[in-house]
C-alpha cells in the first residue's frame, strides 16, 4: 500500500519539475504528465475540471488536431502507459489523496 501511494506521489513531484524544465518535453514526457491528469480526473473527478486547467496549463493549450498527433505518437503512448501501469495499483483513496496535491 505505501509503494502505491509513493508511486503516485513521485508522479506528483515529477510533474512540476517536468514543466520548469527549460527544455522542450518529449512526447515521453508529456504521454507520462497527461496519464497523471487522466488518472487523477477519473480517481477524483469532482475536480475533473481543475486537474484539465493544470494539464493545459503544463502541456500548453494545444487545439484538438494537435493533441490528436501527439497522442497518436509512439513515445507518447509508451510514456502514457508506463504511466497508466504505475497507476493502476494505487487504491482509490490514495488516489484522490495523492491528486489532491496537484491541486
């Protein structure tokens, strides 16, 4: 149970550190950001609509054919779903803990 809730909180801390990074992110990096936001929309989604205003905030409003691109990516969808498989073990109450730091 704490490996579940350390793995979230590491999603947690890596985020903002990927956003103030000077350079540009890889489509690895932005798969793995966006997994976090969908994770945290699904896991508490209340607040479905502030976690949307943090993802466009780091990731850049894109329009939809943009973000349509990216997520057909291949580094994209290997960085989602190295993502999305960390997650997937953390409990619904953690989850929503865990998110509630993004916040």
């Amino acid at each position: 149970m704490k490996l579940r809730v350390a793995v979230l909180l590491c999603a947690a801390a890596l985020i903002p550190q990927l956003a103030l990074a000077d350079a540009p992110h890889t489509r690895l990096e932005v798969g793995m950001m966006q997994a976090v936001f969908d994770f945290c929309s699904k896991a508490d989604p209340k607040n479905d609509k502030r976690f949307d205003q943090k993802a466009r905030a780091l990731l850049g409003n894109r329009n939809d054919h943009d973000r349509d691109d990216s997520q057909n990516d291949v580094e994209f969808k290997r960085g989602y779903q190295i993502m999305e498989s960390l997650l997937d073990k953390v409990r619904k109450a953690d989850a929503v803990k865990g998110c509630a730091e993004f916040l």
